[in-house]
C-alpha cells in the first residue's frame, strides 16, 4: 500500500483534513502530523516531521500545507533527498512530479479552494518522474547542491 504523510499549520488544517479523507477513500495508507485545529502552529514542525519520514523512506509521498505553501516548502527542502515543491494547479503539479522528482507537494490553503486542491493532489499522485537523461541529469545537480559551498562550479 502506498503511504502519504501530510502535515500542516493551523492555516492548512481543514484542508489537510479533507485531503487526508480523500487520500483513505483512494486507498493510501496517511499519517498526519502538524497542527490539531486551528490554534497558532509554527509550520516548520510540521514540515520536519513529513520530510524526515519521506527523507527516510517510511513513505512515499509527503503533503504539506500552510497559508501559501511556500514556507512549508522551505522548509522541507532543508532535508537530505526532499524535493518539496508549491504547485498551484494541475499542470504544475504534474509537471513537478515528472521533471522535477518532487517528492513532497506542498499547498497554499489560503490561495486554492478545497475542490481545486484535491484535484492537484490527484495529478500529483497519478504522475511519475520522468527517466529522460535531460530531467535526471539536472535533479541530480539539485541533489549536488546540498553540497554547495559557495564555490563557483568549474
Ligand atoms: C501563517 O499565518 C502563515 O504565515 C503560514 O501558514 C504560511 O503561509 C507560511 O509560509
């Protein structure tokens, strides 16, 4: 069974709860971390908590949600292997998963509506990355830049 982890701030939790029914009602198996209502909760918790398991391998995919996503995605992408990207729409959600090998998608609450964002979750889920030489080559130089040093590249 394939397995989500999502997270979220207060901004992203009612969203993170209907994403979560309808990732059951798809059959992955979800596990939630993150704020528990809507009281005040600082968004890089959460984020550390779903990059870590997918870092790790415990899951397949992570979900992250704040007021834009974008904190959330930089936060994760703090962590080895993770590639958290905001996607917005169908498109970009495909488009991420295919060229960029995002591994965690990560969500603006307070930019998208509910139906919009269950629609992104399912292009996400539904792509694969893609194995042509030009995308893998370059996610490896993104892989590459968790050595960066400053150091112009030769
Ligand atoms: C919380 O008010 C908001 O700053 C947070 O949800 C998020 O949008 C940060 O990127």
């Amino acid at each position: 069974m394939r397995t989500v982890v999502l997270g979220s701030d207060h901004a992203g939790f009612a969203l993170r709860r209907i994403l979560t029914t309808r990732l059951v009602d798809l059959g992955y198996a979800v596990s939630e971390y993150g704020a528990t209502d809507e009281t005040a909760y600082d968004y890089p918790d959460a984020a550390r908590e779903v990059a870590r398991r997918v870092s790790k391998g415990e899951a397949d995919f992570g979900v992250l949600i704040c007021g834009t996503g974008i904190g959330m995605s930089m936060a994760a992408n703090k962590c080895p292997e993770i590639r958290a990207a905001v996607a917005w729409n169908e498109e970009s959600a495909r488009l991420t998963r295919e060229h960029n090998h995002a591994n965690v998608l990560c969500l603006g609450a307070r930019l998208i509506e509910p139906d919009e964002a269950v629609k992104i979750l399912e292009a996400f889920l539904s792509a694969a990355p893609s194995m042509e030489p030009r995308h893998v080559r370059r996610v490896q130089k993104i892989r590459e830049l968790g050595e960066c040093t400053g150091a112009p590249s030769t």
